[in-house]
C-alpha cells in the first residue's frame, strides 16, 4: 500500500510540473499577435493612402457622386 502511495505522490507531481511548464507563454500566440498588429497597421496605412488620393481626385472632379459622401464635407 505504501508503494501505491508513493506512485501516486509521484504521478501528482509530474501532472502539476507538467500542467505548470505548459501554462508558460506560448510563442505561437505571441507571433500571431504581432503579426496581425502589423497586418493592421499595414491596413491602416493603406485605407489612409487611398482617402487621400480619393480626396485629391475629389477636388479635380467635383460633380462627381462618389465625393459627396460624409468625409468631403
């Protein structure tokens, strides 16, 4: 009996070593982060580039429908 005590002690052990080096950081999420925050400032950076052109098109064509939305006021 005192053997089956002893193996078990050990099998909690190793679980709860096991279950804590697991929970550390995990490196897949943290590249997956950084990389959608530079997916998105790239998206950012574009979408901003093309109001811009949009806008300028804009003052070069006036009557057209397309620069009559909320942001050409």
């Amino acid at each position: 009996m005192s053997g089956l005590k002893v193996c078990f002690a050990l099998l909690s052990l190793a679980t709860f070593a096991g279950c804590v080096a697991y929970a550390g950081p995990d490196p897949y999420e943290d590249r997956h982060r950084a990389w959608w925050a530079e997916h998105h400032r790239e998206e950012m950076y574009e979408r901003e580039r093309a109001y811009h052109d949009h806008r300028g098109w804009c003052e070069d064509h006036d009557g057209d429908d397309s620069c009559q939305g909320w942001y050409h006021r």
